[in-house]
C-alpha cells in the first residue's frame, strides 16, 4: 500500500467548510479512482494547519492519480482558504493496524 500526504495552510475560520467539502466531493471522486483505498483527514482547527492522507493500493496505482489529485488538492486548498500551495509527499505504507473500540 502507498499513501500520499497533502498538508494545507488552511484559514481557521474556513475548516468546516473544508471539512465538509473533504467529507463528500473530495471522497467521492477519489472513490471512482483505480486502486483508492481510503482518506484519512486530520485538522488543528485553531491554526488550520490540515494533513489529508490517501491511501493507495499500489504505486503505479497512487502515480496514474496523480493529475486527479492534484485538481482535487486545489478544490480543498481553496475550499479552505489555503494561502499557500499545498505540499505534497508520497510514501509506502509499511504498517497499518486500525484498533476498533470496545464499548463496556
């Protein structure tokens, strides 16, 4: 699995609007894309700094995506307010374990 990072230099006062443009259109559209595997999107909502991690099955999977993704990156971008370009980084994945909760 490989996993591209997006961080964002987002306006505090524009995250929810992010959040909800993340939550439907950005997952939508990524889940139309070959070999997406999921999103994980995480906020500093007071400085509005924002980290979106896609998951991919495959590198050349993750690469063939990448024009996609960068148009879906300057929706989000702009969604939020984001001054700056986004940075973007890529990696293999080498552990991944989701715990599920245990409710008493």
């Amino acid at each position: 699995m490989f996993a591209r990072a997006s961080t964002l230099e987002a306006s505090p006062g524009q995250v929810e609007e992010g959040i909800v443009k993340l939550e439907h259109e950005t997952f939508d559209a990524l889940q139309h894309i070959d070999g997406f595997s999921g999103i994980i999107g995480c906020v500093d909502r007071a400085s509005g700094r924002t980290l979106i991690l896609t998951l991919w099955e495959t590198e050349d999977a993750m690469r063939a995506s990448e024009e996609q993704a960068n148009q879906l990156r300057r929706d989000a971008a702009g969604s939020m307010g984001a001054g700056a370009e986004p940075s973007v980084e890529r990696y293999e994945v080498v552990l991944q374990e989701l715990r599920t909760p245990v409710h008493a």
